[in-house]
C-alpha cells in the first residue's frame, strides 16, 4: 500500500515576527487538512519567521490516486500561500 509524503518549503515573507510566521502556517495547514483530508504538520522549528516546512502526508490502494491529489494539494498550498503573503519556494514529493 503505497503511501504519499509530500514536503513544502515555504517563504513567509510577509512575516515581520514568529507570530506572522504562526498565523500563516496555521492557516495552511487547518485548510489543506479540511479540503484534502491529508495529515499535515509542520517539520522544522521555527529558527527563522520567513521560513517553514510542511509535511502533508496520505495513504491509499492507489499510487495513481496519490499523486493527483499530491498535485491538487500542492496547487491549493501555493494558491493559499500566495494569499497570506507567502509563496512556495520547493516542493518534494515521495511514495514510501
């Protein structure tokens, strides 16, 4: 059973504080989970306020299935990313 992992590197630059930083991800991560219905998390620390990582994670019978919605979720990221004030500077996606 294959298993999608797919990494998200995020470049905040709106964000003056780790508050801004918090907000932003907050968001990304709250509507990929009820859009998608994916796990997400975020990876790293938070060393700096302009950068995040963000994992967003599925499972299915089907690699197929997985990496159209990998495709959809990474699209939504960036559509909602851009509309807080950040962009998606790399993604990586892995079947396990």
């Amino acid at each position: 059973m294959p298993i999608a992992f797919l990494t998200l590197e995020l470049h905040i630059e709106a964000a003056q504080s780790i508050k801004d930083r918090r907000q932003v991800v907050r968001s990304l991560k709250d509507r990929l989970r009820t859009t998608f219905n994916v796990s997400v998390a975020e990876l790293d620390g938070a060393e700096l306020w302009n950068r995040a990582t963000i994992g967003v994670v599925s499972i299915s019978h089907s690699r197929d299935y997985l990496d159209g919605l990998m495709k959809n979720v990474e699209r939504a990221a960036a559509r909602i990313a851009n509309n807080n004030g950040a962009e998606v500077a790399d993604s990586f996606l892995e079947f396990l």
